[in-house]
C-alpha cells in the first residue's frame, strides 16, 4: 500500500497545487503516493453548510465547529486507520526533518487545515490530532501549511526521488547544513568555482564539503552544532 495522505479543508480545490508538479506530481501520477482532499462543508447538517461559529466567551473571528469536523474525520478515518491525524496549528510543535522521516515511513496522514481562530479545542482532544506548526509566523490557513508537510514527507518516500536527486547528504539530514554547491559556468562575474572542486581528487573533495557544511553551520545554526555534540555526548556515556 502506497502513502495516502487526506486532507481535510474549505478549500479542496487548492490541492494538489505545488504538489502536483514536478518529481512530486510524477510519482503522484505513478501511484507511488496518494492524495484526496476533502471539502469539509460536506460534513455539515445545515442548509447553509455552517462549518464555524462565534468563539465562546466572545472575541473576534470563528472557530471551526467540533461536531462537524469530527463527522469528517471519521468518515475518512474511521478506528483501524492507523495513519497521524494532524492538525496544522501554529500552536503546534515546530515542524523538523526527523518527524518529516518518521511521517515518510509510515503509511500516510490525515491532515486538518484550520481556518479563521482555527478549531475548538474539544475535537482536538477527543481525536488525538496532533498539532504541527511549520514556523513560528501565523498564515490565513492551514492549506499552504499542509502543501509543506506534504512536500518534505512525499520526497523522502521510497522511489519518488530517483538516485540523481537523492536526498543523504542534505540539509537537517546529518547535523550539518549542506555545503555550498557551485556548478558550470567555471567563472561568473569574475567569481570562480573552488579549485579543489573541480580537482578530480574526491578525497579532498569530501573534506572540503565537510569543513565547509561545518563552518556554515557554525556561522548560522550554532543550534545544530550544540544538538549534535550532545547527542555525541549522550552515546558515549
Ligand atoms: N488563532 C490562531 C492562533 O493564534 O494560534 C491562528 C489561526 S490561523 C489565522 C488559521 C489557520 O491557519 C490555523 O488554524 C492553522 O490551520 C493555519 N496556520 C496558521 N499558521 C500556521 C503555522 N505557522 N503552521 C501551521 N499551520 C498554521
């Protein structure tokens, strides 16, 4: 069985978007991954398809109605569906390329798009979603936030990215930012390629990388230096 991610959202019609171009939209169209979103207006009770209601205790805005979005989950999730229910919050723990890993070998997503304050606590709760944030900035909805998900979870799943964009020695996938890449032509504006990248000497090509992913890191994300050494210094004890 294939990835299968759903979507649940006011707006269906974003989907595939981004995701349907591209590597992504190959193995889309190969079958290697799955996608339906879902409008979540089908689910209401109501002649006028009410999904939201004024916040309780007043404030500005609506919030998503529990009832309603529960009715949804469990009509695309019903129990035995062992797929992560998500739910995209800026609330939620931040997005990183080791959940990314986790959600890419498992057997797909249900992914909630809020909208407008976003969702009432109680169908959180009583439906385990978890709640993903991809940044600490707030969007106007879910949707855009789900594309990233999707994004970076489909890339990683067996046999959507062919051996030449192969994804080992990236960003976030070891403890370093990737090295600075460069290709042809060998002079622009005067500026030129690294000498030992155009070599021949791959040893030394490899040392260089190393050195250079290691000062870029240093420079700009001294954060993942510090999670790397102690997480070297927790396997050695
Ligand atoms: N009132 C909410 C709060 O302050 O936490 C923000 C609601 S936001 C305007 C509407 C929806 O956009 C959210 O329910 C969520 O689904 C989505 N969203 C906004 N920012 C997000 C982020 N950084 N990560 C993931 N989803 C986000």
């Amino acid at each position: 069985m294939s990835f299968r991610a759903d979507v649940i959202t006011l707006f269906p019609e974003l989907f595939p978007g981004p995701l349907g171009a591209s590597i992504l939209g190959r193995a889309l169209a190969e079958g290697r991954w799955q996608l339906a979103a879902t409008q979540l207006r089908d689910f209401a009770t109501d002649r006028h398809r009410t999904v939201d209601d004024t916040p309780s205790g007043g404030g500005p805005g609506m919030v998503l109605k529990p009832d309603i979005l529960a009715r949804a989950i469990d009509a695309i999730a019903p129990e035995g569906d062992l797929r992560p229910k998500l739910l995209m919050s800026p609330r939620g723990r931040p997005l990183d390329q080791q959940r990314v890993r986790e959600l890419a070998a498992g057997p797909g997503a249900l992914i909630v798009c809020g909208r407008f304050e976003g969702v009432d606590q109680r169908v959180i709760e009583a439906r385990g979603l978890e709640e993903v944030s991809i940044g600490d900035y707030v969007l106007a909805g879910g949707e855009v936030a789900a594309m990233v998900l999707l994004e970076a979870v489909v890339r990683l799943i067996p046999g959507v990215l062919g051996a030449a964009e192969s994804s080992h020695e990236e960003s976030f996938e070891g403890d370093l930012l990737e090295y600075p890449q460069y290709t042809r032509p060998a002079l622009f504006e005067g500026l030129a390629i690294p000498e030992v990248l155009v070599s021949g000497d791959h040893g030394k090509i490899a040392r260089w990388r190393q050195q250079e992913a290691e000062a870029l890191t240093a420079r700009r994300r001294p954060d993942l230096l510090a999670r790397s050494r102690k997480k070297a210094i927790g396997k050695a004890k």
